[in-house]
C-alpha cells in the first residue's frame, strides 16, 4: 500500500497506543479493561498513559478472572459503551469463549438487531518465550463464529487503522495483537484520522506467478522470501487478508486468477488453520484459475516450547515459504 | 424497531399492594395459558415455566425504573413481565411468530428488550452474572444512577462465574444487585446435591452483604430487594440475596418429574402459594376485577401472538451483523 | 462396511449406552461424572441404569461446574482413573476450554510421555430444539489442538465401536454425539467385544464417480444423495471419516485419486469448517487427480434458530448434497 | 522414563525442625543461583521465584506421603522441591536441557513428576483447582487414603475455578487440602485491588472449613495444614487455608517492581524472613553444617544441569500423543 501522505515511523505498540488515545478521545463511550493495563500500563506498553490521561473510571485494572472480564465488555456494550478488553494472551480466551462466542456474537441476533460494540484485544503467538500455554495461535476458532470480526494485522500502520476500525465497528471483535511483532517498527500515515477498512486485504506486493497470503507476523517473512524469490526471477504476489473473518474473498480469488498458484502461511499448526479455509475457498471458487497444488506453510502440529529459540525452530522460516513457492511452480 | 413502553397494563395500577398481586396474577396466567399451547404442541423449543416464582420477580422488579437493567436467565418469563415486557410479544417469541421479540427466533431462552431495560434471558447458566456486573459498570462509567438486578437460579451458584461477578462487583462497588432464585432443583437434581453450604452466605467472603428472603412471599422480596436496590443506587455496592421458593412445574414443560415425591409439590402448591398470600391483603371485589382484566389481556395477547406468522426461513439470516 | 456376524438393531442412545456398560465391566478405572448423569440417567437415556449398576462411587451427578468437571477429568486420569466426562451440550464446553484445550492435551507433553485417558462425551447439533446456543456443531475447533482425538460417529454401530475405543485410549478424546442421531437405529454386530478402530474412515458406499464425505447424520443424507443419484448414472462413493482428529487422509486421498471429484457436507456452517480442512488437504496433496472444483455443503454462517422445522430448514437437505454433486460432474 | 525416588537430600533428615529448615535453605538457594542464572541470561522462558515464600511449601509439603498429590502454579519450584523434586533435574528444566523434566520444553511453568506426587505446575491461573479436586476425586473412588493439596495464589482466587472447586470439593467431601499463598500481588497489582474481602472467608459458604496462617512460620504452617490433612484421609472433606507471606522478588525476574516501595519489601526480608525464623530454634553448628550440605547439594545438581546438552529441535515433536 503506497500513499503520499507523511509518515511517521513508531513501533506496533506504539501504534496501537495511538488508536487507543484517538478513539479514547474522541468518544467518551470508549472504556479499556483488563490485567495490569491502568496502573502499570500493560505488561507490553501498549495502554501506557492511559489510565493517567482518561482516568480511573475509563481504564481499570482488572482482578484475573477471564470469564468475567469478557462479561464486562458484553454488559457494558449493552447499555451503550464501546468497551475494549484487553485478555492478556490469546491462550487465556479459552475461559472467556462463552462470554464471546455465547454471548457477545449472538446478542445482535437476540436483540433483532442491536450493536454490540466490543472489542477484544488479545496477543498471539510465540515469542514471548512462554511456553505451551502463552504461545498460541487460536484464530481459526474464532473465524468459525457467527457474528464475530476477527482482526490480525501485521505492521505498525495497519494495526493503528485497524484497531481504530475495529473501535468504532458496531458489533464484537475480536483483535489480535501478535507478541512478536509488538516491538517491530514501521512507518505509519502522519494523518489526522488513520483509518484501515475492516473487512478489506491488502496486496502488501504485487506479483504475477504465485499469490502469497500470510498472516500476522509472517506478512514480513512472505515478503523476505518474495524479495528472495524476485532473485530467481519468480514474481510473488503478497496479500495479507488482514481481517480474517470476514476475509476478502473477491481479493483473494482475483489474486490467484491472475497467478494460478497459491501459497498460505501462518503461524498457527496448518490442521483446520486459516489456510485451510483460504485454499479450500480458492480450490472451490478459482479452481479453474489453479495451474498448481495449493500449498499451506505453518506450525508443525505440536505444542510450543518455552524457549524463545525453540519456539522459533518450530515456526516455518523464510526458506520454508520460499521452497512452498517453488513446489507450486516446479 | 419499534419503540416500546411498558405494556402490562397491570403495570398502571396505583396501589402497591394490588399491583403486586396483579403482577403475579399476570404471571401466573401467563405461565398457564402457555403450558396449555405446549401441551398442545405449539410451543417451538423447550419451555422451562416459572410456576410458583412468580413472586420473586415482581417482587424485585416492581420497585425498580424502567432505565434499571435486569439480566435474566432460562426460565426468565416472569422476569421479563416483571419488567414491563408485553405478554403480546412474549407469547409471539415463544409461540415461534414474526412478532416476537426476536422474531421467534430465540425462543423463550433468548429474548431480550433492551428498550425496556431487559438485557436477556439466556441459555447459559450461570452467564448473566458477569454480564450484569458488565452492565453495572457500563451504567457507573455513564454516571447514571440505575441499578442492575440480575436473577440467576441456586444451579447457576456452582458456576465459576458467581465468585469472579461477587468479587469484582465488590471491588468496584457496582450497582449490582443478586437474586438467587433458589427452587430447591436445578433440572433434576435436588440442591442439597449440587449447592454446599448457603448460596447467600457466599457473600461474606467477598465483604458483600448476604441475606436470606422468602421467595414466596411478594413484599418480603420487594423490601429486600428495596433496600439492596437503594444501597447500590446510592453507590454502597452490591448485595447478594438468595429468596427461596420452589418450582411447581417440571424443569421443561412435559417432565415427567420421576426425582420428586408429589407430596413435596403439592404442599408447596397448597400451603405456600405466592399468588394466594399476595390476594390476602386486598379485598375479595378489586382482587377479582383484576383478575378479570388479567384474563383479558392476556386473551387479547395470545390472540394476537397467534394471528402473526410463525417465523420463515427468510428471518434466518438477519442480524447477525450490523450490516445485515 | 459388511459383516458376517450376527447383528442387533439399536438406538444410537442404547449403542452408547451398551459401549459404557461393557468398558465399565471391563475396567474398575472407568468411572463417568456429568450434569444428571447418575440419578437421572442422562437428559437422553445414554448412561441409564449406570448409577445402579456401577454404584455412586463410579458414576456420580455433579453441580453445574463445566469447568470443574473437566478439571475432574484431567485430574482423575492423571491419577489413574479412565473417566468419562459428560458435558451436556457441545456449546458448554465454551466454559471448559482451558481444562480440555490447556491442560488436558498437554498433559502428555508436560510429562514427558505420560498418558492421560479421559474421555470428553458431548451432543452437538441442531435438533433438540434448543436454539443457539444449545445446538452447535463446534468439531473444527477442537481438530486444530494437538493432542486431542477427535471422533464423531454416524450411526448406532461406529458409536458403540468408537466409544469403546476411545475409553481404552490413552490420551484425551472429545467425543462427540449427534442430538437428532440419538434415537435413530442401526444395526449393531452382536460379537463380544465390538470395537472400531480409531483414526479409520469407512467407505460406507463404495463409487466411482464421486466422493461424498460426510460427517456425523450426515452420513445418512450422504447415503441418500448417493441412492437418488444412483437413478441419475451417478456413482457417489460416501466416506465416513469417522474420526475428525486424526483424520484418515490416506481413505480420503485414495478416494478422491479414483474419482476425481469431492464434496464435503456436515452440519456445522462452511467457513472454517472441518470441511475447509479436507477440501485444502485434498488440494494440496491430490490436485492432479481433481477433475472439478471441490465442493462444500453445510449450514450457512448464521445461528441455530430455536425452532426445531427452522433449524432443519437453515442446515442442507439430501437436495443440497444431491445439487452439490452434480455441479461437480457438470 | 527413569524410576524416581525423592532426590532432596534434606529429605532424609530425622529431626522435624532441622529437615523443614533444611528445605527452606534448599529452596532459598535454589532461587537464588537461579536468580543468578537469569541474570546471565542462561535461562530460557519467564522466570517466577518463590523467593520469601518458602515455608509455605516447606510447611505445607513436609508432613505429606510421596503418594500424597501436589498440584502447584506458575511460581512453583519451592512446592517441587518441597514435595521431592531433584533440584538437578529442575535445574535443568528451567535451564531448557536434556536432563530436565519435560527435557526442557515446559519450563519452570509446566513441571510435572507424576512419580512424585507432583501433577504439575501450572501457566494457567486458577486452572489447578479443579484438578486438584479430579485428583482428589480420583484417590477417593480407588479407596487410597492419600491427599491432594492444591496451591494457588491469592490472585488465582478471583478465577471462577476456586468457587466451582470449593462447592464441589465440599459436597463429595474430597481429600483436598487448598493453600492459598497470599504473596500480596498479583503480577504488579497489590491485593487490595483484586482480592474482596479475605480469601479464607470463601469457605464458609460452601461449608468449608476456613483457616488463615503465618505463611512465614514453617511450624504454623505445617501444624495447620497437618490438621487439614488428617481431616481429608479421614474422609473430613476439603480445606481452606490462607497462608500469608510476601514475594521477595518481583513478578518475574527482571520485573523493574515499579509498583511498590522499597521498605515494604525491605521490611518483610529484614524482620519476616522465614528462613531465619526456621533457623532460631537450631544450635549454629547443626544449622551451618545444613547449609554447607545444602550448598554442596545444589554446586552438584547445577553442574549437572549445566553438563546436558540444550533441548534441541528434535524433541519438539514427542509426546504429543501415546503413539508419538
Ligand atoms: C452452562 C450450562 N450448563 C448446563 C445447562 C443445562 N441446564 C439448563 S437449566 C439447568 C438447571 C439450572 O438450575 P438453576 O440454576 O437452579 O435454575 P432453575 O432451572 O432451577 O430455574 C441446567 C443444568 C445450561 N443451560 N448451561
Ligand atoms: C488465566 C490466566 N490469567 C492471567 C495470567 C497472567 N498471570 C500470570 S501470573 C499472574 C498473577 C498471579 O497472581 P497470584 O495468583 O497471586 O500468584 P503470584 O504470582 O503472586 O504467585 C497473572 C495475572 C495467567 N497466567 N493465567
Ligand atoms: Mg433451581
Ligand atoms: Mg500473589
């Protein structure tokens, strides 16, 4: 995505704070709740400030209790906040799935139509060397639930105009912030108002020989191996749906028309992954289009290990995406 | 969506005493008149009716405003007619009719009326507690000074939910109030099988006031749920209250009831009927008037539930987002 | 699948209920908790005359804890008992995720190899009634974590079969039964120990035309499409896979190899469904035998309505498969 | 997998209180040589030490059969240790080594010897409890009379699993023994503001005998969780103590501890430290000849550990099911 606009470089914790404090801003229904957000400002910076700048009523410290931390975004939606909760790691939703899945994606069905306005924030992925219970990548749950929004962005820029989206969205979200990249810079539009359109993927490099999608943080190792690819003269073209659900078909599908091949990779074991979903669409919709088998890279299906290296050594790397690419074209 | 307002005309009745009990009338009528349809067969999905509750309810509802918020649970008719629901619509939604509340599509566990300050029945047990305690802030964080009463059965205090609602609720001071609705079942399992100990008396521990109230008694409900309504309006926090009352009908309309001796239900039918200690006060002429009108309103509404189409195909799909 | 032994004509319920009977003879370990699981004998009549026969000491109603009673599972096992844990509805097990995604599938891998055989019984589907938030089909969530089995029988037989075999297993199993398949019947061989393998698909129809996989009662809608399209000269192969996690991919491969052609239906609605995931593997590992785009029948991704005729009418009909054939042979 | 007999060699000594001091100083060093091992940044994977809560696990452990259960947390080397663990082998496994107990891969959040009575530490906050009671459940229904003993801290208390596990432990009256480690914070959030009211309260409305004890005095500790231990063989059911200590250290190594002065913690290591308070009652000759075995022990395992080869890749993919 090329714009003329001014950028600012920051990192992706520093972008999601933005969002936060714009949204904060501009609409006092904007609430954040969760573990160690207020006082210390979250256990990764991205809510630092925070408390201090919209006070105690707007930012609060949450005991732990999962279940009813979602609770209190599903009750506070209802009677008219726009409530962010912020669980800790991705893993830690496996005691709040009622609350989100039972409660907060149906209310609009059982209320004939009234928003929800909620948003979830959770972090993914290994990388903060934690362990099998930390680490986990669990989106593909969440795609398979009516009603919900599911969010992964994989830069700074896109995780500022994402989260804002999301904010402002009327229904539940469900926003994945990854642990790996929370650090990682990146250039974000110096505009007032930084939208990035929910529901929209966006071709992160235009190609002709294999579409590319990958998601979260392997938005830049899709493009390492790209660059690497370009090298050999094999055209990739990058795609990173960004929302997963609802995922940008009609981008997805007009990328491997144009292609023929297709390449998915993420972080999260491949079995019943989101690339599962994306091949399975592409092989159904544009299977004529297909000149090759798809091909899926992610993690092996096991658990992760504690070590930040380990952890690592589980995770497909850049020669892993280069040598899927090149099968599709062998 | 249409605007509503209170529809129980019983709801305009100045007296306080009458009002109650024609409440529980409208109720118990209610709650009658739709074991009939699902006898039969016209009720879609599973019926759980509150026969002999009826006094919990109108008793924690009738003194609260309609901007106070209740959270409701499975068997939640007399809840949401507590709260001004319309008998019209409600029959509608669990008759399965385009005029239901949700157009029939959730049925009697899932009708919610936002505008009339009724935030859901729910198939979950257990998962209004932390959804009320949501509210409760939400209200605070707006500076509002409603409440949120949330009625959950003595089954549901098994859930992990009540301990982390309790403890937060009392941490942050919440306009929360709790009715356990304690029947002495949860489907077909007595209490003393599924609850250790005294649900109200789980209060202490989390430094929230605790307090036993006969269920079955309508101004012994409404003075406690007063007084635990005005504390939290005033900012003093939540209360947990346990009234105890019994369930006349089976779990789901239709059980066979094999786990109770029918000595036990018709001693509570016969000597602890809400209904019966609610007349008590008022005079035999009004009390009948009421019933007539009772009666009445609730012929209209059924008719008119059942003069509705039953719920297409074509309502499938709506509202599962704001776009569609 | 044919057999020369004697059989007996069974509900689904009483296959189960024969499965329990008979494992809980076999081994004092097995013990089953569950909500009216004991005195009741089950909301469906599965673990009727348990409690009589096995005593309160192995087979016990617990409050409504579906967190703790997953605990009691992992817990149990981890001491040596086999239990059989009851979670009443599929949808509840949104508030026991973290004991069966978090504990018990790791178990093995925080011990280094040791077992953990507990069984997680649950009722998913549309058809008792219940509405949305008592009749989801939640199969795919639980096939993306390593170190469960996942099994979802289609008939009395493979239900007493494969719940036999999942109580000898020796690491956890969600085991999943179909609300609208409990008081069907079937043919059970009438042997002393009728067990069916895990991670087996069956070919309940042999074809050559195409491959119709279809899970849990949709087996039976498969069985029918393929009857009415027989008429039409159209050979349909129906394959059971039986057991979601693993799933037999070599039965699926070969199937497809031979025809040509897949078509996947199931309850549960399409996007990320199991679905996604046999229809990816197949186009990635047998693409150059797929003679025309893969096909996907299932619910639309909307919610369960309560109404029993509603929710049949959202789910796909013996049409809906019928159609999705023939678009692939067109 | 290797056969395992308790590996503390502080394990075998005779006398009550120069044994449960022994431990004490096992542990304390432990933490501390672990502490320096961060700092060298040789450890692999978040860091919680039990620093200053010692005779919680000491007291609470020492008196418990190696069939006894123990189900721990994320902050957990002290009850490995307590209950048997080689500190070799631990070593290792925080170290991320062949020789650890997981071969490394778990870490110092998923330790579990089975063969000890040890069922794991835990990454989940709350999520021992209701094992706990599935393991007590299961000591039960095979007739041994051994135990669980659960720890969690103060924090895990606000999880909805204490309440599930408290109601269920009390009506099936389970062999469980519950130690909440009140350590005074959750991560970087003092008690006040996220515990209501005291954890040892909860109790009472589940039926539950509560108890709060010194979690710096070994004897206390020991003499009260000894009692609750009696109680559960004898078929007495559950038990809530509360044992109050303070964290040394910060949340996790390298925790900058922004959130609280330095004299509150000076205070609790300069007049509470329960090492000293073990110490008082020895003479210094048998306790100095402790702490040289102590030292010698964990010179020992350290090198040990240190000898193993890194986990390698290899072993990420094993034991994830029996047939792997
Ligand atoms: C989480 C969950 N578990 C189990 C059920 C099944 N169920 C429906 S009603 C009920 C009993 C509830 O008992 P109680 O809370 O006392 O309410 P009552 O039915 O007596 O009004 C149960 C177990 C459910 N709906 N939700
Ligand atoms: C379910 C869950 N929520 C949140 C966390 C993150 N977390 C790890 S330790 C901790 C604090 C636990 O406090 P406490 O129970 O008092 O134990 P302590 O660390 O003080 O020993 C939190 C919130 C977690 N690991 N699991
Ligand atoms: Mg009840
Ligand atoms: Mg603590």
């Amino acid at each position: 995505m090329s714009t003329t606009a001014a950028v600012r470089s920051l990192k992706f914790w520093q972008a999601l704070n933005e969002a936060l404090v714009e949204e904060m801003e501009r609409d006092a229904a904007v609430v954040l709740v969760g573990q160690d957000v207020a006082a210390a400002g979250g256990t990764y910076g991205v809510t630092r400030g925070l408390a201090t700048r919209f006070g105690e009523a707007r930012v609060r410290d949450t005991p732990i209790s999962e279940a009813a931390l979602a609770g209190l975004g599903v009750g506070s939606a209802a009677v008219g906040l726009r409530p962010i909760v912020e669980i800790m790691f991705f893993d830690f939703t496996t005691l709040a799935m009622d609350q989100i899945v039972q409660q907060a994606a149906k209310f609009r069905y059982f209320t004939s139509g009234r928003p929800l306005p909620v948003v979830f924030r959770t972090m993914c992925g290994a990388g903060a060397g934690m362990g099998a219970q930390h680490s986990q990548s669990l989106e593909a749950w969440f795609c398979h639930v009516p009603g919900l929004t599911v969010v992964m962005p994989s830069g700074p820029a896109d995780a500022k105009g994402l989260l804002k989206s999301a904010i402002r969205l009327d229904d539940p979200v469900l926003f994945i912030e990854t642990a790996a990249l929370l650090t990682a810079r990146g250039d974000v539009p110096d505009v007032d108002d930084h939208l990035v359109p929910l529901g929209v993927a966006d071709v992160k490099l235009p190609g002709e020989d294999v579409t590319l999608v990958a998601l979260g943080r392997y938005v830049d190792r899709a493009l390492a191996a790209a660059e690497q690819l370009a090298g050999d003269g094999v055209s990739v073209e990058v795609v990173d749906p960004r929302t997963l659900q609802p995922l940008d078909l009609a981008t997805l599908l007009r990328s491997v028309r144009k292609t023929g091949r297709l390449v998915v990779a993420h972080e999260a074991p491949v079995p019943f992954g989101v690339g599962a979903e994306i091949c399975a669409a592409v092989a159904e919709q544009a299977f004529d289009a297909l000149r090759a088998p798809v091909r899926r890279v992610g993690a092996p299906f096991t658990h992760v290990p504690v070590s930040q290296e380990l952890a690592e050594l589980r995770v497909p790397s850049v020669d892993d995406i280069v040598a899927a690419v090149q099968a599709t074209i062998r | 969506m249409a605007s509503e307002t209170p529809t129980n005309h019983v709801s305009n009745i100045a007296d306080d005493l009458a009002r109650r009990y024609a409440k529980i009338r409208l109720i118990r009528r209610f709650e009658e008149l739709l074991r009939e349809q699902h006898e039969a067969g016209s009720v879609r999905g599973p019926l759980h009716l509150a026969l002999g509750q009826e006094a919990v309810a109108v008793g924690a509802c009738d003194g609260l405003r309609p901007s106070d918020q209740v959270v409701s649970n499975h068997r939640g008719h007399h809840h949401c007619l507590a709260k001004g629901a319309s008998p019209g619509r409600l029959f509608a939604e669990i008759l399965g009719r385009r005029d239901g509340y949700t157009r029939g599509r959730g049925g009697s566990m899932h009708v919610a009326v936002p505008e009339l300050g009724l935030l859901g029945t729910n198939g979950i047990v257990g998962a209004g507690l932390p959804i009320a305690a949501g509210a409760a802030f939400g209200l605070a964080v707006q500076e509002r000074d409603d409440v949120v009463l949330c009625f959950f059965g003595e089954g549901a205090s098994s859930e992990g939910t009540l301990g982390e609602t309790l403890n937060l609720a009392s941490l942050w001071k919440l306009p929360l109030v709790l009715v356990c609705e304690n029947n002495q079942y949860a489907e077909l399992t007595p209490a003393s099988q599924h609850v250790a100990g005294r649900v109200w008396m789980r209060a202490e521990g989390y430094d929230v006031p605790g307090e036993e109230v006969d269920g079955n008694d309508v101004e012994a409900v409404a003075s406690a749920v007063g007084a635990a309504v005005a504390r939290a309006r005033d900012g003093g926090g939540p209360t947990l209250l346990e009234a105890v009352t019994y369930r006349w009908a089976g779990h789901y309309a239709g059980d066979p009831e094999r786990y109770r001796p029918a000595e036990e239900v018709q001693e509570w039918v016969e000597l602890r009927d809400p209904l019966v200690r609610a007349r008590e006060p008022l005079d035999a002429a009004s009390a009948d008037a009421i019933d007539r009108d009772v009666e009445r309103e609730l012929e209209d509404a059924l008719a008119l539930a059942l003069a509705g189409a039953p719920t297409a195909d074509a309502e499938l799909a709506l509202d599962h987002y704001g776009s569609s």
